[in-house]
C-alpha cells in the first residue's frame, strides 16, 4: 500500500432503481484522493438504469444481462484499478470518512478491513442498531482461531468491508464448487485464512433492511431459515478449503459451537421442523450444543452468549405464539418493541449506537 492508496467502490445493481442512487452519491462522497466509482447494472428491468444515467461522467458503467450479483462483481473488478476494494450493495450507504479511517490502520498483509453498519429502513432512517457489537476490538489472531474453532467471527454484512486488490484477486481464483449468488459470501468466508481481518469499531456504512435483501428480513419468513442453515454449511465448507490452502487446520465440528447457526437450526425447528434440512436434529440436542458453545469465543460477550441461549431456551418450549414473537424480535429489527435496546444496553448485552 502507498501512502496514498486509491479506492475502487464496485457496486452490483438489480432492479434497486428507488435506492441505486442513493448508493452512488454515498459512494461519490467518499474522501479520498483517488477514487473510482463502477456501477454494474445486472439486466434490471425497471428503471435503474436511467437513475445510474444521470451520474454519467463521474461513475464508470457497465450494462450487462442478467448474470447474477457475484459475475457482476466480478466484472466491476475486471475494470477496477483501486489498491482498496468495497463492494456496496446498491441498496446501502457508505460514511463519508470511511477511506480516511481504513488508511489510519492499514498495512501490509490484510485481507480486509471491517467497521461497523448502522441498520435503516427502507426510507433511509435508522433502527438505532449496530452491527456488529465488537465488545472487544477482535485481533486478526482472535479472528482466525475463532473462525477456525466455531465457524464464525464477527463481522458485518458486504458494503461494511474493504478489501485489499490482492486478495479479491486471490479469492476470484480459487477453485472450487462452492456456489453462492452472495459475492460476500466468498470474501467473508477466506479473509481470516488468507490474511488479517482489521476491525474499525464505528459506524461507516448503512445497511438498508426492506424484505428483498438476502441477508435480513423485514417481515418473518419460516421457510428462510432451512435455506440459511444450507447456505452456511456450504459456506463453511469452503472456508475449510481455502484454511487447508494456507495449511490452516479447522474442525468439521465447528458448526456445532457456532451459537449464530445453533440459533438457527433451533429457530428452523421451532417454525417448520417439515423443511429442517439437519436429519435426526432435536430442540433439546441443539440447546444443549448451545450451552457447550458458550465455553468457545466467538466475538460475544459472555453476557450476550448467555442471553442467546437463555432466548433459544424459552423458544424451544413456548407455545407457538410466543415462540415466533420471539423469533421475530431476534430476526426482524422492526418487530421488536419499543426501548428493546435501551433494555438490553442496560444489562450489558447490546451496546449504545456511538455517533460518526
């Protein structure tokens, strides 16, 4: 890295036409010295592209067909020429000075850089949480042991990453027969066994949570948690391969100490046991995996830990009503009542959104 390291943001458009923009003018307001701004638009078919239009002249852009967002991220980097990459959903918002926090700690041998990202709506205001909580500011070490005991380390979702040129590279290249239409799903999955993951705990991006995104839901969907139990162990399963790339050596068991997919195969019971894609899995087998995970860090507070597992308790023999109110407050941030995180700030377990 120069002193002055150049910035590629890359962002993969598909029928996002009411938040695109918002996204570009996020992504133009970065400061940084050299920056460039790629926007792939993935054969939408509403009106994106007239939005993407009116910033011709200062964004480079990229009509292609419909080929999927990880292709289309693939062929921003083609054209890229940044040191620092971000892929921005076209759906989320950058902070101005994030550029200028991620040169403050760079150096060489990161894989990426990771801050936080405040959760807003759909019309753009905040649900006045963070995510993640980073209690303790994790250490690229702390993050691979994590990664490669539990399957899990903290971290926020696609547009709250920057990554260095070298390692998109990398990971473009790997072979193997992992597929995901999440790019970040790829890149998340190899940072810590590639090079080191560097937090930044403030707020730098937003994550806009409107019912379409892959990775949050604005209203409970039972079916979804079959499918996210899936993907995770597929996405583990790579991370496995690109360890033994680094002659790193996981666990296949990690999964079971994992306390975020613990919940979900609990919460997956819980609504619609029929799509549970884990044979012979059982409430109480699952919980008591739960109360063993507490004994293997993995970015929770011990508090935090304690709670997730006490939650995952109570959802396991509550009558269905109940049951699903609190998977809800779990899984859906505009569900949950109101001084939900004033509560659960007081006791320790979430902590108050700081300013930026």
């Amino acid at each position: 890295m120069t002193a002055d390291p150049s910035l590629s943001i890359i962002i993969a458009n598909y029928n996002y036409a009411a938040y695109v923009g918002h996204a570009i003018e996020s992504a133009l307001a970065v400061r940084c010295g050299r920056r460039e701004v790629i926007v792939v638009d993935d054969g939408s078919t509403d009106n994106s592209l007239a939005v993407i239009g009116k910033f011709e002249g200062k964004i480079k852009i990229i009509a292609q067909p419909n080929l999927g967002q990880t292709q289309s991220y693939r062929r921003g980097f083609d054209v890229s020429s940044g040191d620092v990459i971000i892929f921005l959903d076209a759906d989320d918002i950058l902070h101005p000075d994030l550029m200028t926090e991620i040169v403050k700690v760079w150096h060489d041998g990161i894989s990426k850089i990771q801050v936080q990202v405040a959760t807003i709506n759909s019309e753009g205001k905040a649900f006045g949480g963070l995510h993640p909580q980073f209690h303790e500011i994790p250490s690229p070490q702390q993050i691979r042991k994590w990664a490669l005991e539990t399957g899990a380390y903290p971290t926020p979702a696609g547009s709250g990453n920057a990554y260095a040129r070298w390692f998109v590279s990398r990971v473009f290249q790997l072979p193997t027969s992992f597929v995901d239409r999440a790019n970040d799903s790829y890149m998340l999955a190899a940072a810590p066994f590639l090079g080191d993951v560097v937090t930044i705990a403030k707020p730098l991006a937003s994550y806009r949570i409107h019912g379409l995104n892959q990775g949050a839901q604005a209203k409970l969907d039972d079916a979804r948690f079959a499918n996210e139990i899936e993907r995770t162990r597929r996405r583990f399963a790579f991370s496995m391969e690109v360890a033994a790339v680094s002659n790193l050596r996981g666990d296949d068991g990690a999964l079971d100490r994992n306390l975020r997919f613990l919940s979900l195969r609990m919460t997956s019971l819980c609504l619609r046991p029929d799509l549970h894609p884990i044979a012979n899995d059982a409430r109480i087998s699952v919980l008591t995996k739960m109360v063993g995970a507490l004994a293997y860090p993995q970015g929770f507070s011990r508090l935090e830990g304690v709670f997730l597992v006490l939650w995952a308790g109570i959802v396991s023999v509550a009558p269905s009503a109940s049951a699903r109110k609190l998977i809800s407050w779990r899984y859906v941030p505009q569900s949950r009542p109101k001084g939900f995180f004033s509560v659960l700030s007081k006791f320790g377990v979430l902590r108050a959104r700081n300013s930026a």
